[in-house]
C-alpha cells in the first residue's frame, strides 16, 4: 500500500474535557495466556476415569481374585472409554459410513465375548487416551484464539440521558452515543457528533499516520483516538467489527481439514469396509477348514484391531492443529488446517511495503539547513524540536526524537499555537518558529515527488518534508520518512534462506521510497508504483513461473493479492478488515520475524505428519503380516495398535512445545 502524505500540522484541542493521556503499561499490550486444564475436556475425563478403573482391575485379575471384585471395574472401564466413540460410530453407520471408531467398539466386544476382557479393555482405554490426546490439541488451539479477545476493547463509555456509564462492547447498539476518552480504543464504528481529535486508524485504511477527525467524519472499531475526546454515534453492530470477525474466523480453524487429511478421510471409508471383509473371511476361511471357534473368532478380532487405520487418522490433524496452536500463542493466528499446510508448501514471498515492511510511524531522514540562514543541520533541528516539544502529533514526537537523538539542548518554547493543517508556532529565544507545510516553494536542492496519498503534504526521496521558518523567513527543511521494521531485514533473509530465492517487493510507493526500504531489508527485486491490479498481476506472474506465493500485506488495496497468492499473511495490527479476512494467516502483534517463524512451524508439521504416516502404515503392516502369517496373541497386537496410535498422537503434540517456535540460531520472536 502506499504511504499516505498526511496533512502536516493537523494539532487540534478538543472542545471536551480530556485529561490525559494513559500510558500503555506491558501488560496492556500483551493478551493474557489461557489455558485449558486437561481434566476440563470431557474426553480427557472419561479417558482418565476408564484408566483408573482399569488399573484398579489388573492387579485383581492377576491376582486370581474373584471375579466380582474386577468384573465391574472393567465394566466402568468399558463404559467410560467406550460409550462415546461407540455413539459417534453409530450415528456414522445410521449415515451410511463406517467409522473407524465402531470398529474399535466392535473388536471390544468381541474380545469380551470370547473371554479375552482384559485384553478389551486396555483395547478401549487406549483408544479412549489417544481420543483425549487429539480433543488437548484441538482446546489449546481454541485457548490461543480465546486470549485474542483481550486484545480488543472490551467495554465502552455510552452516554445516556442520566450521564455516563461503562457498558460491555457487546451490549452496544447502532444509534448509542459515546464518549472515547484520549488514548482510549474506539469501540465501535460510527461518527463524529462532536469534539476534535486524531485517530490512529492503520487497522482499517493503513494510513501510517493519525487522522483529523471533526464532527461528521466516520470512526472505526479498534481504531485508538488520539490527543482529544469525541463523541461518537455507533452506526454498525460491534459483532460485525474486524476483530470479532477475525475470532470467528480462526475458532473455525480446528473444524477445518488440511488436503492430506481430506485424502486420508476418502480413502479410509472404503479401507473400513475392506478391513470388516477380511475380517469375516480371517474368521470363516480357518473355520471351514476345521479350526475351532474360539481360535478363529480370536484371530479375526485381532487383525480387525491391528488393521484399523486409527493411527493413520490421527496422523495429520494432531501435528497441525498443534502447530495452530503454537502459532497462535506466538501471535500468528492461521485460520485453518488448510492454511497451515500450505504454508509451509510456499518456495517465493512477495511483500508489501508500509505497514508491512516499515512502521508506518515517521522519523527525520534528513536535515537541510537553507543558503545563507546561519545554521548547521544540529541548529536547524533543535531549533524545529524546541518549536515541537509540546506538540503530541507524531511527526512532531520525530523531530523532538531525532533532537534527543543526538543529544541536542532544546531551548524553551513559549506562546505555542497550533494550526490544523498548516503546523505549529512558537516562540524560542525570543524569535517566531513556526515548522509546518512548505507553502512558501523554498528550493532545498532536492528533487520532489508527489505521492498519490491523502492530504497536501509533499513527498521528498520517499519521505515528507516540512519548512522551518524563523521570524517568517525560511531557515531550512526537514526529511520524515517512514522506517523499516526492526526486524524487515531479519525476515528478509529468514525467507530467502527458506525459499531459496530474495523476496519481492511489491508496493504502491514510488521508486525511491521503494528503493530505499530495500537497500536497507536486503531485497533486490523490487516493483514500486503498483494499483492493486497490477499486485495480482505481479503474484500471478510469479505462479504462473511455477512458484508457490506467500504474499504479506495489510491494506485494503493488498486483499486482491493475498487471494491470488498461494498463501496470504496480514499484519494484524495495522491490517484492514478486508485483508484480515482475505489473509490465510494473521500477525497479531505485527512481529515481521513471526512470518518465516510460522513457515518453519508448518514445514516442520507437514514433515510430522509424513513420519505418523511412515509409523502408522510400518505398524499396520508388520501386524497384520505377523496375524496372518503366524500367531500374533491379542494383547501383543492391541498394545502394537494403539500404542502407535498414542505415538503418533504424541509425535503430533510436540509441536506444542515451546522449543517448536526456536528459531535455528536459538533465537526465538517474542510471544504474546
């Protein structure tokens, strides 16, 4: 998107009382972690209460203790582990589909029926285990999504006819007026019936710099006002803000299925069916030829345990439904199993600049003292700072930045005025400064470039300038410019050593704004001064070359992109709904780092799942081989079963440790 050239000088006072700005401490910028304690899972319940009644009854049984004394453990076990994956086969089979489940249920009860109900009940306890395991995985992804919430507002100021009151954001209806405070988030969208401000509105439009607001301009949602209080009349439901829609998104993630866990899901009903027929003909082959009941029906129930695909079920949606977890809890939140697959199937990146690449937040580039003013450049800076010091606008927090910087005394300012639209006055040492808009054409040597942005700003060597005049004459100019992320060029590289090949730029800017973003990310490939066509264009060209795209962006003009892409990643902090939506994949906290961190991350589930696979099908293969060609006992092939089926459920879930987010120097983004 391009950097929008913001009409300098827009300082206003509001007509309302504002007192002062809130300071956001760190725990205001961090979302709480939440986590959902094992035993609150019904499934991790009656797994546990199956364990212990099983447990409870071995040593009984092996005891040669009477029967009644474990008879009715092993029957809570069965209840417990059993009842729910035997309800869910049923209403599978009532669909016409045969679930892996029932046939568990089934292999269970034929085990009991031939005496072997030890041997059944380790059979359900551990298909009950490894049920729990996946609900785990599936719940700490909805942890990451639910402490998301705290990141929006959470209650508003409405006024009423009795004064004001703290409402939740939920309760608030289209037509209830508000009070936003200074540094408060807007809660709702509507308009300005009264009072002046600024508002940060990067989430929605991507403007890298506040906006003027004044009665009857519009306000969005999560936007965070500035300096002055406004009221402000809700004009949409909050439910259909950019944050409750990306929540909504995201829970949806754990109900989504990757491609390869759509192929596995195909393919097992008709190997269900074949296994129940092999079944049959493992148990009627021996027995037309003689062999007795007990040994034929105990053969067949074996290979039915042994041959089940449990293990091959479990072996994809574990491994990424970890990795959305562990994402999101880093602050990356990806939207689907799908998404998170192909992530990590990606080979080019093509990013944009503003917002994206660079801050969005301005800081002096350069400093030009004019011909014959009697200034150096740290003269003609302090100078501009000691005007600016009481201003709260951003570009004026640059300039009293850049001063401290290189550690300039700034004399003290007095009879301060602000112009909205033109820039501030005051008097330093006796003289009028006044630092704003250069109205007055003085020629600063450089050549000029008009950005197609909002506002009347010019834009000078991809940043914007403001004169400085002392007692009305022209002492000099002022470069802002927006800078690159700390850690652009990090990610940069981070891509390029994953893909193989230097990231693309793609941006709106001109060519030297363009440019000078690269210079300092290390990226050679650049293409500046592009529509959001002509960002499709360039994405589809690449796939066209048979690349796999991960576009990043965070503007409205970025949405066409990230659907063409073959993966799409918005910023979230200064994305725009529709780019939120678009996007496969969301940074929270705008961590560039987070981006090749979440590559690595799906890359390293996509090679898990390949291992649960290479498990599941050895395992398979090598018991049922071992069933049908000699004598594998029951309880050797329901322990080889699931056993590789709790393996690779627990492979899965190593991506939700911590170290799954390391980055290979052992450095790691920070988390939320």
């Amino acid at each position: 998107m391009s950097l929008h050239i913001f009409l300098y000088g827009v300082r206003v006072s509001s007509t309302l009382d504002s007192p002062p700005v809130p300071a956001l401490d760190a725990s205001a910028r961090t979302a709480p972690r939440r986590r959902t304690r094992v035993l609150a899972l019904p499934e991790a319940r009656w797994a546990l209460l199956a364990t212990v009644a099983f447990l409870l009854a071995l040593p009984l049984h092996f005891a040669d203790a009477p029967g009644w004394t474990y008879g009715p453990l092993y029957a809570v076990a069965y209840l417990a582990g059993g009842w729910e994956p035997a309800l869910e086969g049923l209403r599978a089979l009532r669909g016409k589909t045969l679930d892996v489940d029932l046939l568990m249920i089934v292999a269970a009860l034929g085990a009991a029926a031939i005496g072997q109900v030890l041997d059944g009940a380790l059979l359900i306890v551990i298909f009950a285990t490894s049920g729990a395991l996946e609900a785990l995985a599936t719940a700490r992804t909805a942890d990451s999504v639910r402490g998301l919430l705290d990141l929006a507002p959470a209650k508003a100021t409405r006024v009423t006819a009795d004064g004001e009151e703290s409402v939740p954001v939920s309760r608030l209806a289209v037509g209830d007026e508000l009070l936003i405070r200074p540094g408060e988030r807007i809660g709702a969208d509507g308009r300005v019936l009264d009072g002046t401000s600024e508002a940060d509105q990067a989430t929605i439009t991507g403007e890298p710099l506040p906006v003027l607001k004044t009665p009857g301009d519009e306000v969005f949602a999560g936007t965070l006002n500035g300096t002055g209080a406004l009221r402000v009349r809700v004009e949409r439901d909050p439910a259909d803000s950019v944050i409750a829609r990306i929540v909504t998104l995201v829970e949806e993630a754990s109900r989504t299925k990757a491609p390869t866990q759509l192929f596995i899901e195909k393919v097992e009903q008709r190997y269900a069916v074949g296994v129940v027929a092999t079944t049959l003909a493992v148990f009627a082959v021996p027995l037309a030829f003689g062999a007795d009941l007990t040994g034929a029906l105990l053969r067949a129930m074996t290979f039915m345990i042994v041959a089940s695909p449990c293990a091959v079920v479990l072996a994809t949606m574990p491994p990424l439904l970890s990795a959305i977890a562990t994402a999101g809890r880093h602050g990356v939140l990806v939207k689907s199993a799908l998404a998170m697959e192909r992530l990590g199937e990606i080979d080019t990146a093509a990013l944009d600049k503003t917002g994206t690449l660079t801050e969005g937040a301005p800081e002096v580039t350069a400093v030009r003292p004019a011909t014959g003013s009697g200034l150096d450049e740290d003269a003609l800076l302090a100078l501009a700072a000691a005007a600016e010091h009481p201003s709260e606008h951003p570009l004026a927090r640059a300039i009293v930045a850049a001063a401290r910087t290189r550690d300039l005394r700034l004399a003290p300012a007095c009879d301060f005025t602000a112009k909205p639209g033109h820039g501030v006055t005051a008097t330093v040492d006796g003289r009028v400064v006044t630092v704003g808009r250069p109205d007055s054409g003085l020629d600063t040597d450089t050549d000029t470039d008009t950005d197609t942005g909002t506002g009347t700003g010019t834009d000078v060597e991809g940043g914007t300038v403001v004169l400085v005049e002392r007692d009305g004459a022209p002492v000099g100019t002022l470069v802002l410019a927006d800078r690159p992320r700390a850690d652009a060029a990090e990610t940069a590289a981070g891509l390029t050593a994953l893909t193989g090949t230097s990231p693309v730029l793609l941006t709106g800017d001109n060519p030297r704004a363009a440019a000078q973003v690269a210079t300092a990310t290390g990226i050679t490939d650049v293409r500046a001064s592009l529509l959001p066509e002509d960002k499709v264009t360039a994405v589809r060209e690449l796939q066209r070359e048979g690349r796999k795209v991960l576009f990043v962006g965070d503007g409205v003009n970025d949405a066409p992109a990230l659907a063409a892409a073959h993966s799409g990643v918005a910023m979230g902090r200064a994305g725009s709904d529709l780019a939120l939506e678009t996007a496969d994949a969301v940074v929270v906290r705008d961590e560039l780092a987070a981006i090749p961190a979440v590559v690595r991350l799906s890359r390293a589930a996509r090679r898990l799942v390949v291992q649960n696979l290479l498990v599941a099908g050895t395992f398979i293969t090598v018991l049922v081989l071992w069933d049908l060609l000699g004598h594998l006992p029951l309880p050797l092939g329901v322990a080889g079963h699931e056993g590789s089926t709790v393996l690779v459920g627990l492979n899965g879930l190593r991506l939700l440790r911590e170290s799954a987010w390391h980055r290979p120097d052992g450095g790691r983004p920070r988390s939320l």
